[in-house]
C-alpha cells in the first residue's frame, strides 16, 4: 500500500501542492499536518508510523517534510526499513527501492554521523578551552539553606 505524509510548519500554509503529488503518486492514504518540523509530537506522522505493515510504501514530497534534521530523517527512515516499508521522495527522486536510491540514502546517513561527530568534537573542545580559562561547567549552584535566610 502506498502512504503519504504531507506537512506544512503553519496554519497559514497550504497543503493541496503535496497532497495533489503525492494523490498523483498513487497513495491510497495521505497523513496530513500543520505543525512545525522541528516539533518532536507529530500526531499523524505518529500514527502514519503505527499504521504500516511490512511491504507498505511511505511517500513525500520533499525530504524535509518528514525529518526535522538529517540526523531525524535518517533515523526515520532507518525505522522504515526496520519494518520493511520503503521510502520515497518524490521531489528529490530517491526511492530505497533501488539500488541507486538506497545509495543516495546511505550517504546521507553518513553526513549525518559526519555532523554528529563534529558536533561532538566541537563541543569537547569547547569545554577543553573554557576549562582551561578557569570555567566550571555545569549547573550553578542552588540556593543553600543559608542563603535562603532573609535578615
């Protein structure tokens, strides 16, 4: 079966340019949303989730629309295949399918762990030189009982 997932980050926005591809596509079943990517609770991309069985298709317009980073799409899209449904991006023409679409996605898999580790390593360093300029890192302390007192 073919499913899609259509999201806008407004109220504002419009959907019917997705839903018409996607309609376009062949999907049976459109999970639609207007809420913002960078939201983790996506109540129907939550329960487009649910609903897929081994074999099903999940279609989308365009890569962003499903993932709030590469890093989130990668682990969504490596959910998918977990279960045995393939993916599809019509917009950026991948499709895990194929052996060039599986590909594709495999080295954005790979430029998210990219980021991840530099993400890591510059943090690190970041703790390394501030430590070194006497910082401490951490919380600050809370109010101690004695500081609580008041005159």
């Amino acid at each position: 079966m073919k499913i899609g997932y259509a999201r806008v980050s407004t109220q504002e926005q419009n959907l019917d340019l997705q839903i018409n591809e996607l309609t376009k596509f062949g999907c049976d079943n459109i999970y639609q949303e207007k809420i913002s990517g960078k939201n983790t609770e996506r109540p129907e991309l939550r329960k487009l989730m649910a609903s897929l069985r081994k074999g099903d298709e999940v279609a989308i317009w365009k890569l962003d629309r499903l993932g709030r980073s590469l890093r989130d799409l990668v682990d969504v899209v490596a959910h998918l295949q977990e279960k045995g449904v393939d993916f599809v991006s019509l917009h950026d023409h991948i499709n895990t399918t194929t052996a060039t679409g599986q590909f594709t996605f495999n080295i954005f898999a790979s430029l998210a762990d990219f980021e991840r580790d530099i993400i890591r390593e510059r943090t690190k360093a970041g703790l390394s030189a501030a430590k070194a300029r006497g910082k401490k890192g951490g919380r600050p302390a809370g109010l101690t009982p004695e500081k609580m007192q008041v005159g």
